[in-house]
C-alpha cells in the first residue's frame, strides 16, 4: 500500500498536467525507503515523448547526490500516461529494477479511471497496490 499525503498526489498531478501530452516523469521522496513520499521532485523527461520516459542521467545524479547527503530515499517513482490507462506498459515493467520502489503512474487521459495507480514490480511480475489518501500537507 501506498500511503500519500494529498499536497503530494496534488503536486505530482500538476505537474502531469503541465507537460501533458508529453510523458512527465519524476520522484517521491521520503525519509525511508518504501515509506511515505513527503515530497515531489519533477524530473525532465529526456525521451521528450508522448509515450515513453527516461531520466536524465546527468539530472538523476545529482539528485541522487542530493539525496545521499540529506539522507533522505527514493520512495517511488512517477510517470505519466498521456494516451493510455494508468498501467505499466512492457517498457515501464522492464525499467522497474527494484521491488522495494512503488511505482505510480498517473493518467491524464480525460476518461481515466482510476487517474492513478500504484504497482510493485518484482522480476517482471506486476501487482497492484492501494493508495491511501492522507489528507493535509505532509
Ligand atoms: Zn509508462
């Protein structure tokens, strides 16, 4: 399950919406591993397509610098689909790498439902998980 503060869920819609109908792509961070995400950090898409993402390796590193100075982790990681349900494409199952990661995948598609979902991937099977709203700022 992942537990998410709706200040997050917001910011990370947003910015799903402002690069629409480009995939956005990004990060939730939080204080431990798999925990709760207590903050979005939006990353550039650096396929810059409509269907596909990827970080940007030189982006990626410094905020994986970042993140190891400040001690925080990587809690999930986000994209978005801008012409297709919220469900991991066979690419997004082959880039999920680490079982303990959540993956989100928001779907701007007018007629989404639901908008977002949460997976785990582990060894190329997917499962779905909860989301719990919590609301307020985190
Ligand atoms: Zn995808």
């Amino acid at each position: 399950m992942l537990n998410i503060h709706s200040s997050v869920l917001e910011a990370m819609l947003e910015h799903a919406q402002a690069d629409h109908p480009i995939e956005a792509c990004g990060l939730l961070v939080g204080t431990v591993s798999g925990g709760k995400p207590l903050r979005v950090v939006p990353m550039r898409n650096a396929s810059n397509s409509k269907d596909a993402f990827s970080f940007d390796s030189r982006e990626y590193l410094g905020v994986w610098r970042e993140l190891e100075a400040s001690g925080d982790a990587v809690v999930a990681i986000y994209h978005s689909h801008t012409a297709s349900q919220a469900y991991p494409s066979r690419e997004d199952v082959l880039f999920a790498q680490d079982p303990n990661i959540h993956h989100v995948i928001v779907s701007t598609l007018p007629d989404a439902s639901p908008a977002v979902r949460s997976f785990r991937v582990n060894q190329g099977v997917v499962v779905e998980e909860s989301i719990r709203l919590i609301s307020g700022g985190a």
